[in-house]
C-alpha cells in the first residue's frame, strides 16, 4: 500500500506531503503518525505541506486531526510551507485550521517547535534538553 | 455561450476525486486561470466530488470549458442519484453536516466560485453546478 515517510530529526518527526493525497492516503498518514510519536518519543511534528496544490476541508481535517492527536502525546505540531493560493483558498473556504501552529519553511518551523518545547519544559520546571 | 469542450468522469471512489482534481486544474489551466483562480475551482471541485461519492453514494460529473463574449470558465456539474437533500437552506450552512466531515463542502466550495446552483430532490439524487470565470 502507498504510504508517506515519515522521517525522524532527532526529537521531530518530518513528514513532507509530496503526492495528491487522496482520502485513504490521508487516513493512514494519521495512524501512522501516531504510531511513531509514541515509538520514537516525539516531541514534535513538522509536516511540510509545500508540494500540495490544494487542501479541502478534508484534508484541513486531517491535519487538525493531526495536531490534536499530537497534543495528546505530548508532541507539538507545525504546518511548513503552504502555498499562497492555498492559503488564500483556505480562508476562503472557511477553514482556519484552529490550533494548528504554521512557519513559512522547514527551518523556521524546527525553530518554532524547539521554542515550544523548551517553553513547556521550563512551564513544567524541568530543565529543557 | 460556447463550449469549448465538455467530458463527463465518474466519481465511484477516492482515486476519482483526486482525478476530478488533476482534470479540473489542466481545464483551468487551459482556460488561463490564475494560480488563485486555479486553486479555488479545484478545491471547490475536490469537496463537491466528495460531496458526490460520500452523501450521494457516487455518481459522475460534467466539466465544461466555456467562453460567454470576452469571459473564459470552467463548469462544473455534478450528479448522483443518491438520497437527496430534504433541507437545502440547512445544508448550505457552516458547518451542518450529517456526516463526518466539518460541514463546510457546500458552504465553503459556494464562496469559492461565481456561480452555484444546487437542484435535489429527496430519494432522487442532488445536482449542484459551479462554475468560475476568469
């Protein structure tokens, strides 16, 4: 079955959506996802989003799905580079995406979760490592 | 109002939606869209088809390339035969939905193009064409 990798950054988890994501595609990623926050301890998912041409409501969805999953098991999530016009059509649409976190590129996303994780750990008195 | 082409695919599974995708890009390309046209005709197309295979139980739609005067769009229409809508005016807002999803396929896909109309009859099926212009 067709799949997309899921690439392990020391404490993140990448993944970089590169094919038009049909529904099924979209599902397994969700559980597949969750599978390896919890076996590779993630603390964070980065999922660039570059190469998608559109995101509907399902798609939208599931990266919401995603986000909220990932919250759960203590792992924080940042959508990298939409496109534009994706944005644009998005709003439009009427999905906003709530708590999801976003970053223009993969560099400022990984800034972006390192900051979030350091936070928390200093929020919950732990020294950040 | 000429029709500059005109096909009908169906729409029977997920692998149809992505196609109804890709084909209504190439038409809106062909159309010279831009980008932004390209992608609001796409993602409305992409959350009718859904519409289609996930409420109406699969049916197809009609893309056409057509061209009134001076103004190039894409049209399309879709059908199924499913088990129609008993409260349109219902089913046109955010976010009522009797499925799984967020509610915003008809709602969002009508803010993304020019013109929207939506025919259904209950135990008959829904027809619901859009269509952008340029």
């Amino acid at each position: 079955m067709e799949r997309i990798p899921i690439l392990k950054m020391g404490n993140f988890l990448l993944v970089t959506v590169q094919v038009d994501m049909h529904d099924r595609l979209a599902m397994t990623l969700q559980d597949d996802l969750t599978g390896r926050i919890v076996k590779d301890h993630a603390h964070g998912v980065l999922i660039d989003i570059s190469s998608l041409e559109i995101v509907d409501s399902f798609i939208g969805r599931m990266i919401g799905n995603i986000a909220s999953m990932a919250r759960v098991l203590d792992a924080e999530t940042v959508v990298v580079g939409m496109r534009p016009a994706v944005a644009i059509t998005l709003v439009e649409l009427g999905l906003s995406l709530p708590g999801v976190r976003t970053a223009l590129n993969v560099d400022k996303g990984v800034e972006l979760l390192k900051g979030c994780i350091e936070q928390r750990a200093t929020a919950n008195g732990h020294v950040a490592g | 109002m000429a029709t500059l082409r005109d096909e009908i695919f169906p729409i029977r599974s997920s692998d149809d939606i992505v196609k109804v995708r890709q084909v209504t890009r190439e038409w809106a390309l062909m159309q010279t869209f831009s980008l932004v046209d390209q992608t609001k005709i796409v993602t409305a197309a992409s959350e009718l088809a859904r519409n289609t295979l996930e409420y109406g139980r699969g049916g197809e739609v009609r893309i056409q390339a057509v061209q009134e005067g001076p103004r190039r769009g894409v049209r399309l229409t879709f059908t199924d035969q499913g088990p129609g809508i008993p409260d349109l005016a219902k089913a046109l807002q955010d976010g009522f939905t009797t499925g799984s999803g967020m509610g915003l396929g008809l709602s969002g896909s009508k803010r993304l193009v020019n013109d929207f109309d939506i025919q259904s009859e209950v135990g008959k099926g829904t027809t619901v064409m859009i269509a952008r212009w340029k």
